[in-house]
C-alpha cells in the first residue's frame, strides 16, 4: 500500500487543530475558576468519580501503549499480548491498598500522607525528591516519544514538535491548573478509547467481527508460533521483577496519586478506580486485535519498514482501512493523547516544587494563598520547560528503558513509605526518610547497570546487574530500611499522633 | 456515647471495621497476585498449554490472558460494592456516634 505518513495531510492538522482549539477554550473557562491552591491542584475538589475515572485512564493510556502495544501485537504477536497484562493489574491493588486513606489523609500531594505525622521538613524533601525523579524520567520518555512520533505521522521536526507539544501543555497546566488538565484528559481519554474502538471495528469487519477468523488469518500468514507464547519471558526472576514493578509503581506515581484529591471523598475516589479500570481494561483488551489485524491487513514487513519498533501498526491500519482522514484522525489522537500526559506529570512535577520544597519546606508551611498559587505557576514554567529541554537534550537517544526506570523508581522510592506511614504505626521520620533514599538511589543504579542500559544503551559486552528491571531487589531494599531504621531511631512523636491518624484515615474526620 | 477520637480509636467496633478492611484489601490483593503471576508463571513454564488450539487457529492463552484483565476489573468492583455497601454504612454509624 501507498501511505501519506510522515506528511502533514490537511485532515491530520484540521482535526489537530480543533483539539487546541476546543481544549485551549476549557482552559480559558478552566482559568476563571482557578484562583485559590485548592483549585489549581484539586480542582476544588469538585471532580466527580465517573469523570476522575476517564481522567484517571486518559492520564495513564499513553501515545506508548497505544501505538506501542498495537506494534508489539502486529510484530511478536501474542507475546505483545502477555506485555498488555502487565499494564493493568496495579489498578485494582492501587484501590485495595492506597487509594482511600490516600484521600483522607492528604490535601494536595502524596507527601501530604507521609507529613501528616512524621516531621515535615525531611520528608517533604525526601518525598519530592522520589516524587520528582519519577516525573522526570517518564516525562524524558514522553517527550522524547513525541518527539518521534510526530515527527513520523506528521514529518515535523523533532525539535519543533517538542516544543509544541511542551508549549501547548504549558497554556493548559499554567492558567487552567488542575480543572483544565482533568477536562483534556477526559477529552483525551474519549477520543483515544472511541477511536481505538473504530480501528478495532474497521479491522474486525475484515473477517466478519470473528476473532477466530482473525486468528486464523495470522496463523495462515506467520505461522501457528504468532499465537503462541515466544521469547518474552526467559527468566521468570526478571518476570516477576518487572511485574512487581508495572503492580506497585503505579501506587507511586505522583501525577497518578494527585487525581485522587481532584474529588470530593474516599467514596468517590474508590468508585474512580473502578471506572478507570474499566477504561483501561477495555482499552488493552482491544489493542490487540487492532495489532492482529494490522499485522494481516497491512502486513509485517511494511509495519517493519516504516517503524522498526513497529510504533505505526494502528496508523498504517487506520490509513488502510479509513483513508487519509481517519489516519489523520488517529494521527491527532496521538498528539493529544502525548499532550494531556506531559499536561498531568507537569502538574505533579510543579506541585512537588512549589507545595511540598517551597512553601513546606522553605517557608515552613506559612505562605499565604495569593503567595502559594504564584509559586505554583512559577513551578510550572519551570517544570514545562525543563521537559523541552530534556525532550531536545535526550534527542535520538535509546530511551526506552525511562518508563521503566520511572516505574521502578515509584515502586521503590514512593510506595513503600506511603504504604507504611499508613498501615505501621512505628514507623519513623528517619526509616521513612531512609527509605526513600535508598529506594530511589538502588533503583536508578541498578538500571544503569542492568542489561537495559549497560548492554543496551552503554554498549559494554555483559551487565552487572543481571535483571532487566530492579523493583525485587530494590522495593525489598526500602522495605527493609524502612524497617530497620524505624525501629533504630524511633519517633515518639509520630507514634503518639498514630490514633488520630487511624480515625482520619478509616472514617474521613477532619479530611480535606 | 463515644465523644473523644481516643476513645473511638479504642472502640470495638472500629477495630472491627479497620480489621475487615485490611482482611478484604489483603485477599483481594492476593488474588491479583495469584491471577497475574499464575498467568505469568504459565508462560514461563507451561508454554505447551497455552499454544493448546481451541479453535481453528485460537491458542487457549489468548483467552487467558483476556481473562486476567477480566479478573482484575471484577475484583476492583466486588471491592467497591462491599465498601459502598459494609463499610461506608459502619462508617457512617461511627461518625454519628462521634458527632453526638
């Protein structure tokens, strides 16, 4: 087939256009509502959980797992599959565990939870520095992804499409705050799950809505092996590791833990998740038959040719099946989809600067409010252009290892100190402070020398660590020293504020 | 009548809720653990039985592997009925008491 990728088509532009256009009019309506903290971080706490929920799954369904998954299925077959498991399986323990006391305890971040008892300045430093790590590494993965895939379905320059994207979600973070990103996200998340919806009928359509003539169809054209499990998984140890860290980052991603906050109580929050379970399963129970059928339909070697990672398999589909419009539909759904993440991580990476170093830890905790919303957009320039900057610095660079890394960061870093500060009434500013550190430290380290970036990235002959992705030996290292030093340097303090703790967290008194 | 958060913390009946809490978030957890790693475990091991061909070309893994989505969706709603029913209804009771 003849393919129009990589040139700018008047439909692609037209129906990107009239993204910017509709999303910059909510931040213009979003921007008159947001003048107090509570509105620029939680959105006045007035999201209901049916609308966190799309939120929730517009913030997580990245332009990666989308164009990514459907390449993986349409190149490796069912082994991209068992990679789309992974991705959905932190949800409903981010319920079972975090998610509510997570809401009645805090105000604005996930520090909020660790500060309600332990001593604010350490541990606001220690958290924003997990915290800000984790939005970092996956926003270098964003960013450097847009970059790319804009550059391929539009023929932009990577620089330009960077700073567009980084210029664009800057207008939605710095003036809508928090009301504008939700509402891009939950445009975002229906015009993904509608259009992957679309791609996935169009294709089925192809063999009569029957998933068994679809299969069929692989198998006649690559062989009976496409549907069967493959090279994926050779040590179960790094299986294990690498769902522990997909399962449990998920419960220590800032941008992730900020949504909760956005609505009005736990009840709601917990119905959120669902909703978003919902979305995201459903989302990654369709990706695959559209890789299958783009593996049949368009056919492996041009999917290949194009993309050697396999990235336009749902493009190259919809431009088959839809024509030039319906390829330039999905080609914008792209866009806005990148757009509304860096939107969201950006607002967790200000929120961290400004609520928790700023106004918590240098200031201690006293700044007024007209004070606190200034810092908080000053923030976010910041942060909105150091992701263009970190977007252009990591051009042409392997980093495909940065979600990962992000991940492993969260699991290790974030999730245990928030679980136990929770949960064990010992725990203490140091080991919660310790733990922090040691988690966020071991995790980048032992990526840098696993096989992901020593072999892969750094080009050495053999990795010294030897499992793709740390989170088993890492998470378990801030585990214990949570432990450890928990019980070596005990808080007094901390424990004694335990109880009033437990009826905040379990009954909601006094909460935000 | 319970009128101090101490003595409510102390309260039978709110040591009961948060420990029903935990029991359910705990078993829940541990069936996403067993749903996910079993699935996990399977295509380390038993890669033999998830080729095994349930229709023309259909391998018994892609149902399964829909199925582990499947169980995780369900296992997030039976956790939600129960809290909206049970425990936002213990809850609500507790506060009253609190409140008086």
């Amino acid at each position: 087939m003849q393919t129009t990728l990589g040139q700018p088509t008047a439909s692609a532009i037209l129906f990107f256009l009239c993204f910017v256009a509709v999303s910059l009019l909510i931040t213009y309506w979003a921007a008159r509502r947001t003048k107090t903290t509570t509105e620029y971080y939680a959105a006045a706490r007035q999201i209901t959980g049916f609308q966190n929920g799309l939120a929730l799954a517009g913030d997580y369904m990245s332009a990666a797992s989308f164009l990514g998954i459907a390449g993986l299925v349409a190149l490796k077959g069912f082994d991209g599959m068992i990679y789309a498991t992974g991705w959905l399986v932190g949800w409903p323990v981010l319920l079972f565990l975090i998610a509510e006391p997570l809401r009645n305890l805090g105000k604005y971040t996930f520090a909020d939870v660790l500060a309600y008892r332990l001593a604010n300045r350490p541990i606001r430093l220690a958290s924003a520095v997990g915290g800000i790590l984790t939005v970092v590494f996956y926003t270098i993965a964003q960013m450097v992804g847009a970059g790319s895939l804009i550059k391929l379905m539009f023929g932009l320059p990577y620089e330009v499409a960077v700073v567009i994207v980084g210029v664009v979600m800057l207008v939605y973070v710095l003036f809508g705050g928090m009301i504008a990103t939700t509402w891009v996200q939950i445009i975002k998340a229906c015009l993904l799950l509608g259009g992957v919806t679309l791609l996935m009928l169009l294709g089925m359509a192809q063999f009569g809505f029957n998933p068994g003539s679809l299969y069929a169809a692989v198998a006649a054209n690559y062989g009976q092996a496409a549907l069967e499990p493959g090279g994926l998984i050779t040590n179960p140890l790094d299986a294990v590791s690498l769902g522990l860290a997909l399962m449990f980052g998920l419960l220590g991603l800032p941008h992730i833990l900020m949504r909760f906050y956005t609505v009005p109580d736990a009840k709601e929050a917990r119905k959120s998740i669902a909703w978003a379970t919902g979305f995201i399963g459903y989302f990654y129970c369709i990706i695959p038959l559209v890789g299958f059928s783009a593996s049949v339909l368009v056919g492996r070697d041009l999917i290949a040719k194009i993309d050697k990672g396999g990235n336009m398999a749902a493009p190259l589909l919809a431009e088959l099946l839809g024509g030039t419009p319906f390829l330039g539909f999905i080609a914008a759904v792209a866009f806005a989809t990148i757009l509304a993440v860096v939107a969201g991580l950006t607002l967790a990476g200000a929120s961290a600067l400004s609520h928790d170093i700023y106004v918590n830890v240098v200031k201690g905790g006293h700044a007024n409010e007209r004070e606190q919303v200034r810092v908080a957009r000053i923030a976010t320039v910041l942060v909105g252009l150091l992701a263009i900057l970190l977007g252009i610095l990591f051009k042409g660079q392997n980093v495909a290892f940065m979600v990962g890394l992000a991940f492993a960061v969260a699991c290790s870093a974030n999730f245990p100190a928030l679980l136990l500060s929770i949960t064990w009434k010992r725990l203490s500013t140091a080991g919660a402070t310790a733990s922090i550190l040691v988690g966020a430290i071991l995790a980048t380290l032992l990526i840098i020398l696993s096989p992901t970036v020593w072999v892969d990235v750094l080009k050495n002959p053999a990795a010294v660590f030897p499992l793709k992705n740390p989170a088993i030996v890492s998470m378990t290292a801030s585990f214990a020293v949570a432990f450890a030093v928990s019980l070596l340097v005990p808080d007094r303090k901390a424990q004694a504020q335990f109880e009033v703790q437990k009826v905040r967290t379990y009954l909601a008194v006094g909460a935000e | 009548m319970i009128r101090s958060v101490k003595e409510i913390e102390e309260a039978p009946e709110f040591k009961k809720l948060v420990t029903s809490r935990w029991v359910m978030a705990g078993i829940l957890t541990l069936l996403v653990f067993i749903t996910y790693y079993g699935f996990v475990i399977m295509v380390g091991v038993a890669r033999d039985t998830l080729s095994t061909k349930i229709g023309v070309a259909t391998t018994l893994g892609i149902p399964l592997a829909v199925l582990v989505i499947v169980i995780s969706f369900v296992l997030t709603l039976v956790y939600v009925l129960w809290a909206n029913a049970r425990y936002d209804r213990i809850v609500a009771t507790l506060n009253e008491k609190l409140e008086r």
